[in-house]
C-alpha cells in the first residue's frame, strides 16, 4: 500500500508519517516547506497549483492519499476567506481530479473538523456522523465544502473529523492549546482559555493512529477521529499544568464576552466516536495522553 501524505510538516501529517512507517508502510509525503524526514520520499508543492498537483498524482501513483494539507488558522480563514477557499477547498478538488483521471481506485482520506457543527445541537450530546452541519466561521464552511468535493469522487472516500488537536514535532508550522498552556505558564505569565466552548480534544499521535485504521480497514463514509474525553480549553489547561507541576491558578476562565476573536466558533462541538471505536479506534484519555507526552517529550523542558 503505497500511501501519500499532504501536509507532511503539520501536527497531524507528521505524525501520520510516523504511524505509516512504524507499520511498515511506506508514506510518499508532501508539504510546502522542507522535507520532515530525511529518509522518507518527499515532495515540496504548492496544492494550490493545479499542473503540479496532476503531475505528483501521475508521478506517485497512491493507493491511498491522506489528505491532511489545509490553511488551518481559523482567524486568518475569517479574514482571507479568497486564501482559505483556495487552499481549503480548490487544493482538495484539483487532487480529487487528479485521481480521478490517474488513479481512479484511490482511497481519498480527508481530514476534516468539528468546525463544520454550530455547536447549537437540539439535544446537547456528543456529535454523531449524520448530525446537521451548519458551521459558523469561513474555515468551518471551506472544510464543509470540500467535504461536499469529497462526496462527489467516484473512488472510495473517507471524511475523518477531528478536533482541538494538541501535541509536538519538530516542523509545526503553529502552536496549539498545549504547547500555549506550557510556554506561558513555565514563563509565569496568565493565560486565558475559554470555559465554556465545549470540545473533544485529541492527540496529534491517537488521530494519525485512526487515519491508518481508515486505511488499513478501507473503512469508508464519515468517521468521528477524535479524543475520548470531553473538556473545555479551561478543563484541559488545568489538567496540562497539573501534569507538568505548573501554577494552574494562573490559568483564567473567559467567555466570549471577554474576548471576541475573529472567527465565531461553535459553543458545543463534542464528537461521538462509537462508531470509530467499532472498528478498533481506542483513544487515550486526556490524562493518560498528557502523561505520555511529558514522560517521552524532551522540547518543552528547558
Ligand atoms: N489542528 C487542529 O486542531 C485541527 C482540528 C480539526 C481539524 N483539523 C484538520 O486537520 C488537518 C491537519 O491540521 P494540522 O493541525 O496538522 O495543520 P497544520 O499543523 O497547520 O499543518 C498544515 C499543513 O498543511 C500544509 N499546507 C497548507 N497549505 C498548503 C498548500 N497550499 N499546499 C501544500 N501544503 C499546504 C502546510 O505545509 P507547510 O508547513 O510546508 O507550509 C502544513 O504542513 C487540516 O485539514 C485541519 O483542517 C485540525
């Protein structure tokens, strides 16, 4: 199974690599910037440029493409939305064309959000595949439109949502909650975290291993891929500094009438993943995966 990763450099397609090669699948990867690994096969393309995108699907020939590439800055999304739609949306269609013209069989795994719910559900619980999607900001509705791009691909697709997604690599191109909550406290400074968008957080390393079981399995359709738990930014900060012995009491509880970003966000996006679960998905905990990171971790230290 020859298997092409975009967004090679990100939280997610890193890790994704990672998984691939530990289960002796050889990733073909992609991003814009340097190669993430010196020994795996690696292509710097823009995906926006369409001969080039048709070009790397005729040279690489994949069985599955993991598409992980996204402008992913949700602020930058609400005020670029002509940047966000390109990259977001155009980038996934020209590498839906491309297969469907050179390699018709590929699985096409798109990696999408809970950015694509409200957050305002008839009933509050979790998310299920199916729910009604209505997103709130610019990203939310390009990754919703490509999803709709995905639909219409003649091969076999997957949509895997995720969500709030934390952890380390040596090439992030951005932070995220995690590494917010440690640099900011280790410094002694406050930090402020909303308590009261709801969500389900998810190691960078637990959604890679649920991208690989979509492969493995050929599992097709709509996959929740997210964390096992349900928290709140503030909940998990106060969990992070608890395993990294940091002052918890500086992190401060907001809402949105304290601070008021660009982009809206949806109030309550938690995402179901019994039906992930059922085809081997397992999670960690929050608990247990922020134990792991700072037993195996050595950057955020020093
Ligand atoms: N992080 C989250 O909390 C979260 C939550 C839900 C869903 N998601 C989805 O998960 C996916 C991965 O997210 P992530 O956090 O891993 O993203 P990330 O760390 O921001 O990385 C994005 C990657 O996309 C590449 N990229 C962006 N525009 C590109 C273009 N025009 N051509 C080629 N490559 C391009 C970047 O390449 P360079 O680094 O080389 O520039 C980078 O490697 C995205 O589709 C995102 O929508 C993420």
């Amino acid at each position: 199974m020859r298997v092409l990763v975009t967004g090679a450099r990100g939280l997610i397609g890193y890790h994704v690599a990672q998984v691939l090669t530990e289960q002796k699948v050889e990733p073909v990867l992609t991003s814009r910037g340097e190669a993430p690994f010196p020994n795996l096969p690696y292509r710097a393309l823009d995906l926006t440029q369409r001969d080039a995108v048709h070009q790397l699907i005729r040279d690489t020939s994949p069985d599955v493409v993991i598409h992980s590439a996204a402008m992913t800055l949700v602020d930058a999304c609400q005020e670029q939305p002509a940047v966000c739609w390109l990259r977001n949306v155009t980038a996934t269609r020209y590498l839906l064309e491309a297969l469907t013209k050179e390699k018709p069989q590929a699985h096409f795994i798109f990696v999408s959000t809970d950015f694509v719910y409200d957050g305002f559900p008839a009933e509050e619980r979790p998310y299920v595949e199916g729910d009604y999607e209505a997103p709130l900001s610019v990203y939310g509705a390009s990754k919703l439109a490509a999803e709709a791009w995905v639909k219409l691909y003649p091969g076999p697709w997957t949509i895997a949502r995720t969500a709030l997604v934390y952890g380390w690599t040596p090439t992030l191109p951005r932070d995220n909650i995690l590494l917010r909550v440690i640099h900011r406290l280790s410094q002694g400074g406050v930090i402020q975290l909303f308590a009261n968008q709801v969500r389900t957080p998810t190691w960078a390393r637990d959604v890679a291993i649920g991208l690989f079981l979509l492969a493995e399995k050929r599992a097709q359709g709509l996959y929740h891929i997210a964390g096992s738990d349900i928290e709140t930014p503030y909940t998990f900060g106060q969990k992070v500094a608890k395993v990294w012995n940091l002052p918890g009491e500086l992190i401060q509880p907001i809402t949105e009438l304290d601070f008021r970003s660009p982009a809206p966000r949806p109030p309550y996006s938690p995402l179901s993943i019994a039906k992930a679960r059922a085809i081997g998905y397992n999670p960690h905990t929050t608990e247990e995966a922020l134990q792991l990171l700072h037993s195996t971790t050595i950057w955020v230290r020093g």
